[in-house]
C-alpha cells in the first residue's frame, strides 16, 4: 500500500490514536507545564522546558514503549512526593520542573525524543537559593539533588515524545 497518498479512514485512525493517547496522558502535559503553563494557544496546553538557560513551549506528542536512540534526556525536578513547583516554598523564578540537556540548534538535539532521569531535591532552601536551574548541569552539579534513570513513579512516563516548538 503506498502511504505517500493516505485515504481519509488511514487519518481519522491517526487522528483518532493520538487523540486517545493525548487524552491518557494529560497528566503528562500537566506535569511538564508546571508554573508556566499557558492555554492561550487555540485551547492546547503547552508545558514548558529549559533548555540551555531559555524557557521553551512543549507538548506532549506520544508515549515511547522502548528508551529511543538518539535520546534527548530531560530532568523531572521533584521533592518525592510531586513536582517541585508544585510546592508552596519553591521560588517563583523556577517556571518548569522541567531541564533538558539539549535544545533545537544544538548538535546533540535529537527532536524531544525524551528519556526521563528522576531529580529530586532533598534540600529546597539550597534549591531556592540558587533557582532557576536552568540548564542540565545545574541541575548534575547541585549537590542537593539525586538523579537516576526513569520516574519517581509519578510525573511524566519514562520515555516520550515532546518538541520545544518555541520559547516561552
């Protein structure tokens, strides 16, 4: 079957997974959102994302079943318990929980084919001396804050898709 031509039943079942799969995985867009959530564009919600000390707009696309190779790695600030901004003392510089180690324009930016390392934050006065973090080395050097591969068990799934389309 050529798909260079795809008839109108081959787009509403398209349309209709990713439909299913955005409505499962809100939670996602909501996590990523964070204190800088805006739903000003056309009624879609846009979490955000540093990157390289720049705030970026994202949206969730899909869910990976496997890690994808390349990678992006993105790191999910939490206290344990849920996300980081999520906090009532959590300065108010630190928009997303949200930093990723990569950006469009960098060499090493493969399209927000995310891999989830979990960033907790065992001391948030340290944390709020030093907010925003804003760029994954950061986020590695604080010595305030654990990092290992895949979820806390809440936040956003181990691995997906989700471009920076802009900046906030």
């Amino acid at each position: 079957m050529d798909d260079s031509n795809p008839t109108r039943r081959s787009i509403v079942k398209t349309g209709a997974g990713l439909a299913v799969a955005a409505a499962g995985f809100g939670t996602v867009g909501s996590a990523a959102a964070g204190k800088g959530n805006d739903k000003s564009d056309n009624g879609k919600s846009f979490g955000r994302v540093y990157a390289n000390g720049e705030l970026w707009r994202t949206n969730v696309v899909n869910v990976l079943d496997d890690r994808p190779d390349p990678e992006d790695r993105i790191y999910f600030l939490h206290d344990g318990e849920k996300s980081l901004v999520a906090r009532d003392d959590v300065s108010d510089a630190q928009a997303s929980p949200f930093v990723s180690e990569a950006a469009p324009g960098d060499r090493d930016w493969n399209g927000g084919q995310w891999t989830h390392f979990s960033a907790e934050v065992t001391d948030v006065e340290a944390f709020n001396e030093d907010a925003p973090l804003t760029t994954a080395a950061a986020v590695l050097e604080a010595d305030y804050i654990e990092t290992e591969l895949n979820r806390p068990g809440f936040g956003p799934p181990n691995y997906f898709n989700c471009p920076l389309n802009g900046r906030a």
